[in-house]
C-alpha cells in the first residue's frame, strides 16, 4: 500500500511499454490503476456497435474522426496505459504522435463491454477515473451484460472521474452533451447483446 492507502503498482510504466511492445498483435494490454490489464478482443457485434456509432458521429460532426484501438496516456500523472474501443478526436489529430498518446484534444472515449469477468471493475470503475482525471470531456459506456450507456461527462481530476454520469436503457433515447451535442437512439443496440 502507498501513502494514500492505494495499491502499490505491478510495476513502473517502463516495464509495462516494454511488455505491451513484445505481446503479440493478438493481445491488448492496458495499464489502469497500477494493474496489468488484458483486453478481451472484440467480437462481431462489438465491432458493428463501434461501427455504427463511428457512421452517427461523423454525420453530425464530419471533422471528427473515430479511432479505433488508439493507444493514450491517461491518469491523474499520465502514468496509465488505455487502448479504448473508439477515441473521438479531430480528424487527423493522432498524425505523428506514437504508440501512447496524450489524451489532450480527445473529445470522447468509448468503451463497449466485452461479456468477461473483469468488466466491472475496469470499465465501470477504473477507466471512468482514469479517463476523468485525464480530463478527456465524455466517457461513453455502452454497456452490454446491464443493457445500458452511460455518459459520463463534467471530469474533474480532482474528485478522480466525472461529476455527471446519466445512464439510460437500451432502447432509450441518450443525449451525449458537449463538446458532442449529440442525441444517440439505442433501440438498435437491442441486437447487440446475448
């Protein structure tokens, strides 16, 4: 335990990128909270939940583009590791930057949950306070096993994740606030779960 009654790391970012760089292409590793993370990869129908959020984004806002698998620096000291299911950023805004980049100028994350143990304790908790206190303005969670998206958005790094977090059914309707200004109709997700 640290100072501040939290877990001591597995080990220093260092180590982690070097692990991460020799994992084989078939493996996600994240670094979240001090903890080596393995990412479930996505199925079918996460892979078209992503793609239909990608086409509705880029509707409303074609100066946007939706990333897929991006890797970023996030946590109160940058000390974490996430490779989001989606980064929403401005069009070409990742040109030149390399593996793990800074979460500045990202709009939103989203993360869509695989059927796996660990979901809830990462997804659920982890990243809302990772991604929040990186200041990242929106955290989608489209969230399979409950049925529901949560939008989390107000972060403040200070109180470790966000100040509002709105969850919906599947089925309803989802207002996702700025810096998107965006209403999401989740009747479709319906389909997209076991």
């Amino acid at each position: 335990m640290t100072d501040r009654g939290e877990r001591a790391p597995q080990m220093s970012v260092k180590e982690f990128e070097e692990i991460a760089a020799a994992a084989p292409e078939t493996v996600t590793l994240e670094f979240i909270g001090g903890r080596l993370e393995v990412k479930k990869a996505a199925d079918g129908d996460r892979g078209t939940v992503l793609c239909r959020l990608r086409r509705h984004c880029l509707q409303v806002a074609p100066e946007l583009d939706l990333y897929q698998g991006r890797g970023l620096r996030v946590e109160e000291r940058r000390e974490g590791r996430a490779r989001p299911d989606a980064v929403l950023a401005p069009r070409g805004h990742f040109t030149g930057h390399g593996e793990w980049a800074e979460p500045a100028g990202v709009l939103m994350v989203v993360e869509v949950t695989a059927y796996d143990p660990d979901t809830d304790r990462l997804n659920r908790q982890g990243k809302p306070t990772a991604y929040g206190e990186s200041e990242i303005p929106l955290y989608l969670l489209i969230d399979r096993d409950a049925r529901t998206v949560t939008v989390h958005s107000n972060p403040d790094r200070h109180v470790g994740g966000y100040r509002d977090v709105h969850t919906a059914k599947f089925g309803e309707k989802v207002l996702v606030p700025g810096p998107m200004d965006i209403e999401l109709d989740t009747e479709i997700l319906k389909n997209y779960v076991r």
